[in-house]
C-alpha cells in the first residue's frame, strides 16, 4: 500500500483545486451531463449525489469491517469525492468544513456534541 504523505497545505490544495473543477460542472456553469459523471449527477438533482454518498459509505463500513486498507482508502476517496459533489451543490466548499474542523480541534467531543444540542 502506498503510505506517500501530503503536507496539510497540500491535501488543502488538492480539495480545492477538485471544488473548482467541481464547480465547472453545475448546470449554471455549462456542466454537460453527456460529457461528465459529476454533470449528470447534477442533472439529476440532490437527491442523486446524496443517495451515492450513501452508497460510498456503506462500502467503506464493509471494507473496514473486512480490514482491508487498499479498499478502505479507495472507498474513503469515493466518499469524500461524492460529499465534495453535495457541498458543491449546496454552494459549499471543502475549505468551510476544514474551518468549522480546526474550530471544533481541542475541544472535548464530548463538549462539542453537547454544544450543538443547545443551538437552537
């Protein structure tokens, strides 16, 4: 398996510069699903590219209950790949949840779930 380390700044990077492409797919950016995998995703509406996120997880669960760590990071990068189609969706970017994580970093997840149980 390889075991090649990106720096922070660089794995960063690598989620940006996949929003950015992501972004050029939107319908609204001339995103032509004959073309593009993520084109017709948004064509089809939300409810497709959250129905493979589930499906993405589903598959990671069963490669980590197997113990297999090639499968388990190719089904982690499928994950991922489908929750950056749904934050682009949403408008969202990889950059905001990356925030809202160094936010939550040091806190007791404890603390941090008990928190959010309070915000109305």
């Amino acid at each position: 398996m390889n075991k090649e380390h990106l720096t922070p700044d660089a794995s960063e990077r690598v989620l940006a510069r996949l929003a950015d492409l992501l972004e050029t797919r939107l319908p609204s950016r001339g995103g032509d699903p004959a073309a593009s995998y993520v084109a017709k995703l948004f064509s089809k509406g939300p409810d497709a590219a959250l129905k493979k996120v589930g499906e993405e997880a589903t598959e990671l669960v069963m490669a980590a209950k197997d113990k297999q760590p090639e499968r388990i990071v190719s089904e982690m990068a499928d994950l991922w790949f489908h929750c950056l189609v749904v934050l682009t969706e949403n408008g969202l970017r990889p950059e905001q949840v990356v925030a809202e994580l160094a936010r939550r970093e040091g806190v007791s997840g404890l603390e941090e779930k008990a928190s959010r149980l309070k915000t109305p």
